[in-house]
C-alpha cells in the first residue's frame, strides 16, 4: 500500500534540507509520512516552516486552513498530496482535499505540485518501493489511473468494472489510451493477443467489430471459420475488439461511434449470444 501522503513527503524530502519544518494543512497521515523521510511536521507559523502540504481530514481546524494559505501565498513551496474533489461518506459523496486545494489556490492565487494520481509523485514512489522494471498500473478511471500512467511512462491496463462505460471507453483520445482492456483483474493471468484488422473488421478471440451507419457492431466469428479467428469468445477478447474498433472510428472521424444498443457479454470464457 503506497499513499498519496507519502508521494508527497517524497517530493518534499527531495527539495529540503533534513529535518526541515513543513507546514501541514491535513491529519496524521501527512505527519507521519513527512516524519518517514526525516521532515519535521509542524503546526505554527513560529516553528519557521520551509514549505506546506494539504491533504484531506476530516477534522481540520479552519484555523490550520488559513494559516497555511498565508503561507503558500507568501511564496513558500506547496505540495498537496491529491486533488480528488470528493470522499465517500455513509451519506453520499462529500468535498474531498481537490475541494479545499481549489480554496487555498483562490486565495493564494497560484497552483501546488500534485503528488497523487494522475501526476507522475505517486507512481515514481510506488516503483521505488515495491521493485520491479516493467510496472503495470491497473485502474478502472481513464482521468486517474490510465492518465497517470501515461504521464509517468508506465503500461497500463483498465478493467471494466468500475467507473468507465462502454461510451466512454471508445471516445477516449489516443493520449490517455490504455496499454490493455479486459474485462476484469482476472485478466492478469489470462493471455491478451493484440486485436487484427481484417480489412474493416476487427477481430479478437471469437469476435468480430465493425462500424456500419456510425453505429459500432459486434458478432461472435463463426465456428466454420479457422481456429485462430473463433478463438473462445470471451468477455476479455469482447472489450478488445470494441476498444480498438471504436477508437479507429474515433481517429479517422473525430467522433465516437454509437455503442447505445452494445451489450456485453457477462461470463468469461462463454460464447454468449450475438452482440449488435
């Protein structure tokens, strides 16, 4: 589990003296990260703070909010640890730090380096902690997960359960594309063939996209047809051949193709019925 808090105290730590003194608009999530990496949380302007980081608690004293602003606007170095706007609570959604971090820019008329997804902090500090040479970031938001891998030069594989749909997936531009599409996590273990254009049809593992009146069609291959073209059917291949159809509908017309009557397919390695 790598955090937000702790991309940011990273990339304080990297511009500051040890044991320098940060300002903290946030809770002990901050503090204890700054402390991590040999920085000295502080709460009051006379402790001489050399910067200031905001991140989200629930329990901030407005007081801690206004000091820190006077501090950013008076020039010290500002780092927030993300900008989500909104949190979750047994209520619904509420204003999350991208909510206050908007205040404080207001008023102090200038933007904070961002830490956390999609700027490049959080991933750079994932790498370093957990090893490894080729990093695949796993996410299911195109302007979080996807983007930030794309900012930070990492592969990157969406899975379709969560918060992106099927329109969104075919109108994403070629810069936040991701690397891989599959219908789930379990698709980590599951080989993934590049979809193959078979003069305007897609196809990918027993499925077949083509766009036809600006409308996106999918169909299962034929079981006569060779082995490597039926291929299982299944839902990972589905969301290939969608995602590759419908953005090379998107990059030759400059608009995304009608998937309003496209259903998915619901069980993996099944040979559902045919999709239109």
């Amino acid at each position: 589990m790598v955090t937000s808090a702790q991309a940011a105290a990273r990339v304080l730590a990297d511009r500051l003296p040890p044991g320098a003194a940060v300002f903290v608009i946030g809770g002990e999530g901050l503090e204890v990260a700054l402390g991590e990496q040999g920085l000295r949380p502080v709460q009051e302007r006379s402790e001489q703070p050399l910067a200031v980081v905001s991140g989200f608690s629930a329990d901030l004293r407005w007081s801690r909010v206004i000091t820190g602003a006077i501090l950013v606007r008076e020039g010290l170095p500002w780092v927030a640890s993300n900008t989500d706007l909104t949190v979750p609570t047994p209520d619904g959604p509420g204003p999350g730090n991208g909510a206050l971090v908007e205040v404080v820019a207001r008023f102090a008329e200038r933007d904070p380096v961002v830490a956390g997804k999609p700027e490049p902090p959080l991933f750079q500090e994932t790498l370093r902690r957990v090893g490894g040479e080729r990093p695949l970031v796993v996410g299911d938001r195109i302007d979080t997960d996807i983007e930030g891998a794309r900012n930070t030069g990492y592969d990157s594989l969406l899975v379709m359960t969560g918060v992106t749909d099927l329109a969104q997936l075919v109108a994403v531009p070629e810069p936040l594309r991701p690397s891989y599409v599959a219908a789930d996590l379990g698709a980590l273990a599951r080989a993934q063939p590049a979809p193959t254009l078979d003069g305007d049809e897609v196809r990918a593992g027993g499925w077949r996209a083509s766009v036809r009146d600006g409308r996106l069609v999918v169909e299962q291959a034929d079981e006569d047809e060779d082995e490597n073209a039926a291929g299982d059917g299944s839902v990972d291949a589905w969301w290939r051949a969608v995602a590759a159809a419908g953005w090379r509908h998107l990059d030759a017309h400059g608009s995304a193709v009608d998937v309003s009557r496209l259903r998915p397919p619901s069980t993996v390695g099944a040979r559902p019925a045919r999709s239109t």
